[in-house]
C-alpha cells in the first residue's frame, strides 16, 4: 500500500513528518534511485527507499519513554553548540527515540520520548491541546501578578486559553506557582510569567495528559505502561 514519504519515514523512527520533509526537499531521499520530491508516495513493501544513501531500517517494536529530564539538556537530536541532549540520557534504550515535543534546555521534568512517528505527530498536533502542569518557582510574585497569569494572552499571534493557576506556597516576592496550560508554545510558561511581572526561576513539568512524572528520579527514564501509552493515544 502507498502512503507520503515522510509518514514512512516518521513510522520508522528516523524521524518527525517535519524534518522527513526538510529531508525529501534537500534531496536526501530517493525512492528506486530517484531523487524523491515533496509530496510524493511509495510502497514500503515494494519500494526501495533510502535516505543518504541507506535503505529504510525494518519496522521495529514502538518504544515510549518518559524521561525525567535535568537542566542543561537540549531536546534536540543534533547540537551544533556541542551542547548535551537528552537523546544521551535514554542511549541505553536500546534503539533511537525522538522527544515528543520540547522541553527547553533551562527547564527540567517530564519529557516524552518515541521510535512511533505517529504517536509523536497525533501527541504534539495543536487540535488535541493535550494538557501540561508545570510547578514554576518564581520573583517578583504579587497577588495582582497571579491574578493577571490567569488570564488569556497573545502569544505569536496566537490567543491562548485561559490557564489554571494554583499558588502552593510564597514568601514576600518569591513564590512556588503549579500552572496548566492546553498549548506548547515556545517558552510559553516563562512568557506567560514575564508578561505577568513575574520571573521564572525554575521550571519543571510534572504531567501531561493523564501522565504524571511521579518520583522518578531526575536524569533517569523509564518504559510507559501499555495502559498510559492507550490512554494519550485516545
């Protein structure tokens, strides 16, 4: 059966549809020899694919992950800072696995990983607006200033919902504030925040979804059970 390269590509593991199709539009892959172009479709059963030169590996056995990520720790594959990346944390993992979504490098907690392209596109796609809760310790808290974070703003363009705000606990302009927001814009926490006359001073995610970070261990991961990974496939 056909399907777009880039979902194939993506179900493999290799990568996210995105980045598959920055890879079609480079000319890294090629179907039966030939330069493949953006938008096209094959047979994986039938059709020799290859990306730089080396044929597609043989579909695997999908992998989830969650990752109790560290500060200091980008979300990227590739870094060409030479900064660490999480994918060295889960190297024992057994295969390559990709993080579902972004987690920037000054923040730490839940972090989602996956060889299920699909898994990763369904998750991540804005229409699902899968619930995050993140504990932010912030300076510069007033009673105003959390009232006004409760509020929906602009960001990109883009108008977010209004998010939940829980104070657990503040101590004159300091304060531990559990927040949940329905999108995943860049830093948008930490936006939210600064907007709000606030500054963030950590930052660590401790669900998404119905998955909940637990006590992990920071720096350490583990496997999803069958019955979390159905329930943020539903």
């Amino acid at each position: 059966m056909t399907e777009r390269l880039q979902k194939i590509i993506s179900a493999r593991g290799l990568a996210s549809r995105r980045k598959a199709e920055e890879w079609i539009i480079q000319g890294r892959v090629t179907v039966n020899g030939v330069p493949a172009q953006l938008g096209d479709s094959a047979d994986p059963e039938t059709d020799e694919i290859q990306v730089d030169g080396r044929e597609l590996p043989s579909t695997t056995d999908s992998v989830y992950i969650m990752l109790n990520k560290p500060r200091g720790y980008v979300t990227t594959l590739a870094d060409e800072k030479g900064r660490r990346k999480v994918s060295e944390l889960v190297a024992d993992c057994g295969c390559r696995v990709y993080p579902v979504g972004r987690l920037d490098m000054d923040s730490e907690g839940l972090l989602l990983l996956t060889n299920d392209g699909e898994f990763a596109n369904r998750l991540m796609h804005p229409k699902h607006e899968v619930e995050k809760t993140y504990d932010t310790w912030v300076t510069g808290y007033t009673p105003e200033g959390a009232q006004a974070l409760e509020k929906p703003i602009e960001l990109d363009g883009y108008r977010i919902r209004p998010p939940k705000i829980l104070v657990l606990q503040h101590d004159g302009d300091r304060a531990k504030i559990r927040i949940t927001i329905h999108e995943g814009r860049n830093r948008q926490v930490r936006r939210m925040c600064q907007a709000s006359g606030m500054y963030v001073t950590r930052l660590r995610r401790i669900r998404e979804g119905k998955l909940n970070l637990g006590d992990l261990p920071l720096g350490k991961w583990r496997y999803l059970t069958v019955s979390e990974v159905q329930e943020l496939k539903k």
